[in-house]
C-alpha cells in the first residue's frame, strides 16, 4: 500500500474541500440566475437557498465525516427535482402510487433524510407486532395505522426506521396525504415518491371559500378509491386523524399528539370493516419534530420556513383495537364512537410518552415499561 506523506494528504484533503465549495458556490449561483432569467419564482428560490443552508449545517452537525459530500449530492438531487417540477408541475391523481422510474424519489427521499436522522439515538417501540402484522398482510388482512403526525419527513422516518426489519411495510404503506405536500414546490419531490391518498384537510377546506365545494368533491373521490384498496386486500393505510401535524403547547414548548377528530376515526372504521376483507386497526405513536418542525402555527400560505436538525426518533405500535370490543361497553353506536377514538388516542399518547423518555429524557432503552419494549434492530 503507497504511503503518502502528512503534507500530501492535507493538499489532497484541501483540494477536495475546494472543489466541493466550488460546485456548491456553482449551484447556488445558479438559482439566481435561474430567477433572474424569470424561470424559477423568487419565493422558491428563496426557499431553496434556505433549504440548502438548514439542510448543510444539520449534516455538519452529525459528525458524518463523509458531510460535505453527502450535502452536496443530495442538496443537488433536491434542487434538479424542484427546478423539474416548477418546469413541468406533476399533477397528484386521488390516489398516487409512488414514482420508482425512470427517477427513483422514493430512494431519493429516504437519502435525503437518512443523514439527520441520529439512529443511536433513535428507538422503535414493539417490534414483534411489525412482525404479526406482516404475517396478517401476507394472508390478504387490510392494516390501519391510526397515528400522529409531526413534520413533512414522516413517512420516510416510518420507512427508515423499519427498512431494517419490515422493508416490505417501510416501502407499501399508503399514506392519507393533506394538499399542501402536494402543492408546496419544496416539498412535492418528497411527496412523489410514497404512495398517496390525498384529501384536503379539514382545516383548511375554507381558506377559500370558492374551493370549498371543489375540496369536498375531490375528497369524496379519495374516499372512493380508498374503497377499493380495503376490497383488494393486503394494504397498509396511514391517517393522522388530527388534521394536521402536531405543535408544541405555546405556554410550555412541551411536544404532545394533537387531539384525534372522531368522524374522521370512525371513516376509517367504516371502510375497512365494509371492505369484505378482514382489517386492523393499530395505533401508531411518532416522534421526530425535531428534524423538521412545523410552524408554530397553522398557516394558510404555502412556503413555510424549514428549520432542519439532527436528532434521534422514534416510532412505536401497539396491538390492534378492537371497535366491537369496545362497542360492546358502550349504550350508543355515538358514545361507541368516542370511546373507540378515546382508547387509540390513549395508547398513541403512551406510547409517545415512552419514546419521549427514550429521546428527549435520555433513558435509552431503559424507558420500555409492559406496554411497550423499545429496540434498536439497525445496531
């Protein structure tokens, strides 16, 4: 093996600095002249520097010595696919399947957000009941996961963090998506590569008046094809029955899953035990807002900020719910309702309070208690 001497190595080291600076200096030139030729809009230029720069200082800060480089190639993926698509706007049907070719933006995301995620740091909650709902799957059973939501990275966190064990889940879960991911330029490339069932949320069907009746339509039309998913059998559907991502509270900055809308529970219910096809209903708990954290507040606009960080996640499932079981201790079908979206909600919020302590309070795997062991299966 050559042996190079000290001096020659940090030559070579600086001129491997200065051309990955200068590529950089390059593609950040080049959203300005692309702006200034009038073919990129100056809020997604904006946008993109933006992103390029929270993006840069969270790889930096894992320690990844490799930083530099990944940044470079996949902040330069991330722009090609936003330049594309503000050139040519993909149009998202009902339900989107997720692009894998001739561009792969399913791989594309998950190398995206794979470097900010600290997998030290990072836990999954009941692995064995992944495990039991794959073997559910393989007999043609419909799976629901009824779940928080934290930031726009959410799915590809669910994917990273189970592509270890349940490749086949990470890749074929269905996510029911709100507009604004379908929409928003920096994040459509992110949205293209999962499988989507969009519907425009509750809580922005009346920003504007006018496309009330257009929204609820093209939420009907969701809900139809969804349909036909549960008939077909083998699926793997996500909802966040809160209508939006979760925020901190603005008295304490404490982080909790935001409250579930029991209608939109119940839909879900009803599709799958309507389908023909035996379905499960588990709830999901999520924590990862610090990679990615949404506004303080909910906005009307598109463009949010993206403050971008490296931090540890987790993600944990607890055996089904039964409705009928619940049902059974209930006098009405209404108060069955509540009490079925009451107990999903109360299991998601603790097992969110177990990764928390995992997380945030740093006891590791020691935060496992009887309702949920943690693991660390990528180690």
């Amino acid at each position: 093996m050559t042996s190079y001497p000290q001096s020659r190595q940090v030559y070579t080291s600086a001129i491997h600095v200065y051309l990955i600076g200068s590529v950089i200096a390059e593609l950040l030139l080049g959203i300005r002249k692309e702006t200034e030729a009038g073919r990129l809009p100056s809020n997604v230029a904006a946008g993109m520097e933006e992103l390029y720069q929270s993006y840069r200082n969270a790889v930096l800060r894992s320690g990844n010595p490799r930083a530099d480089e990944i940044v470079l190639s996949n902040m330069t993926a991330a722009l090609d696919r936003v330049f594309f698509d503000v050139e040519e706007p993909f149009i998202f049907s009902p339900h989107h399947k997720a692009v894998r070719e001739p561009f792969d933006y399913y791989l594309f995301g998950q190398n995206y957000i794979r470097p900010l995620v600290d997998f030290r740091k990072s836990y999954i909650g009941n692995i064995s009941v992944f495990y039991d709902m794959e073997e559910k799957l393989k007999q043609g059973h419909n799976v629901v996961f009824i779940s928080n939501h934290q930031t726009e990275a959410d799915p590809a966190i669910i994917a990273l963090l189970l592509e270890t064990t349940n490749p086949h889940i990470a890749e074929h879960v269905t996510y029911v998506a709100g507009d604004r991911v379908l929409t928003d330029p920096l994040c459509k490339p992110f949205s293209i590569g999962r499988n989507l069932l969009c519907v425009y949320s509750k809580k922005h069907m009346f920003d504007d008046p006018e496309l009330a009746e257009m929204k609820k339509k093209a939420n009907t039309r969701s809900l139809k094809e969804m349909a036909l998913l549960f008939r077909a059998g083998s699926q793997i559907i996500w909802i966040a029955p809160s209508g939006g991502r979760d925020r901190p509270n603005p008295s304490t900055g404490e982080w909790y899953p935001a409250p579930f809308d029991v209608s939109s529970v119940d839909n879900m219910r009803r599709l799958a035990d309507h389908s023909g096809v035996p379905g499960h209903i588990y709830p999901l708990a999520l924590i990862c807002h610090d990679i990615m954290p949404p506004p303080p507040q909910v906005e009307k606009e598109i463009g949010e900020r993206r403050v971008i960080s490296f931090h540890g996640t987790g993600l944990s499932v607890a055996p089904e719910i039964s409705f009928n079981e619940i049902a059974a201790g209930c006098e009405n079908s209404e108060e069955a309702k509540v009490a079925f979206s009451q107990a999903l909600y109360n299991s998601v919020a603790e097992q969110y309070n177990v990764l928390k302590s995992a997380i945030h309070g740093k006891q590791g795997l020691d935060a496992s208690n009887s309702a949920v062991s943690l693991s660390q299966p990528w180690l």
